[in-house]
C-alpha cells in the first residue's frame, strides 16, 4: 500500500487501532476551522508520501486555531524531497 498519514489512519480505524483525532485541510481556512474543533495544540502536516517531512519543514505545532492558518499556508504547495 501507499497511503498519506490520513489515509493509514482510516484503515487503522477500520481495524478497531486507536489513532489520534484529526481531518486532512485543503486549505488555510479549513485546517482552523479543524483546529477549532479539535481544540488545544494540534500538529499540522504536510501529505506526503515521503520520510523526512518533519526535518524538511512539512510538520509543525500550532497552539491556536489562528495560528494553525498561518502554518497551514507556510506547509502548503511546499516542496518536499521534490514531492509537492
């Protein structure tokens, strides 16, 4: 299989594995509109299918909702390992 992180994680639901709340955002406003849901710190990442996103900038803590926009758009369209 080649699955994204949000992709593994709705298997992993469907085998009754205990996985940490969250949705995939298309864009800036979707990803707060998450955050406010989900409430506290939450973790923004990059979907893509390669190792290393964290080190390349692809994943990023967020502690409010407004916040969570502004790193949504920094992660968003960047190049990781040449993967968009």
């Amino acid at each position: 299989m080649d699955l994204t992180e949000y992709q593994g994680k709705q298997v992993f639901r469907e085998f009754g594995i205990p996985v940490p709340d969250g949705k995939p955002a298309s864009g800036p406003a979707k990803a707060q509109q998450i955050a406010e849901k989900l409430g506290g710190t939450v973790v923004v990442k990059a979907q893509v299918k390669v190792g290393g996103r964290g080190k390349a900038g692809g994943v990023k803590l967020a502690q409010t909702p407004a916040e969570t926009a502004e790193v949504a758009k920094q992660i968003i369209g960047m190049d990781i390992k040449g993967r968009f």
